[in-house]
C-alpha cells in the first residue's frame, strides 16, 4: 500500500497539474474572469486535496480487505474515478453556486463539466502515476498472472 508522502505527492500534484488546465478552460469555456475560475478552482482544488487523500486510503483500504491486492483492473479504475466524481460533486455544488453568484441548475452544469473534464483527467493522471511508481507488491501479482 502507498506511504502517506507517497499519497500527498500523489493528491498536490493530481491538483497542481489539473488547476493549470482547468483556470483557462473553464474561463474560456463559461466566459467567467480567470480569477472566479481560479478561485472556485482553488477552494475546489483544497477541498479535492483532502478528499482524494481520504477516498483513496479508503478505497485501497477496501480492495485489500476485499481482494488481497490494491492492483486496480480497468474496470474498477472506472469505478473508482467515477464514485470520487460523485462524491466531490456533492461536496462542491453548493460552493461553486454561492461562489459565483449562480444558480443551483448552471452550478450542477458547471460541475458536471468539471467533473467530465476530472475523470478524464484522473484517469489519466493515475495511470500515469502508477506507472512512474508503481507499488513493489505490483510486481509478484504481474508474474504470478
């Protein structure tokens, strides 16, 4: 399983990496001033930080008490990506709408997209990652199959 520096490098750059695509996007996208983007950006970036942090440790938590391993097929990295989305969705909703002065309904859309653009993204970004460090344990299943 990932050490916890393992995970906050993991989560900080999840996040870095992802505000510096989704500010200029989403200002272009929603015509918005980069700075209400960046702002709902940031507060969503924090909140995410803590969330990914939590909902992996959970998650991997559940895969080794299920399956033995925390090695994720492509079925359950869909999964996975998908129920975070879920989740941080609800968590945002009502700040983005507050934030930006909008309504629940342009708010849900607005994250909607965001959310479409981070399970991309996350997909992505975590197989990417799990391939720059990937985990020793990873290795004995591989050869096993």
């Amino acid at each position: 399983m990932r050490t916890a520096a393992d995970r906050i490098r993991h989560a900080v750059s999840f996040e870095l990496i992802g505000l510096a695509i989704l500010v200029p996007v989403g200002s272009w996208t929603f015509s918005m001033p980069a700075a209400d983007i960046g702002i709902v950006g940031v507060v969503s970036a924090t909140l995410a930080t803590a969330w990914n942090y939590i909902y992996n440790l959970g998650f991997d938590h559940m895969l080794l008490r299920l399956r033995g391993t925390t090695l994720k097929t492509l079925p359950m990295r869909v999964v996975h990506t998908v129920a975070f989305e879920l989740g941080l969705l609800m968590i945002l909703l009502p700040f983005v709408a507050w934030y930006l002065g909008i309504g629940l309904l342009q708010a849900f859309v607005m994250d909607i997209a965001f959310a479409a653009f981070y399970m991309v993204y996350a997909f992505v970004f975590n197989w990417t990652y799990d391939r720059l460090f990937p985990l020793p344990e990873w290795q004995t299943v591989r050869s096993a199959r």
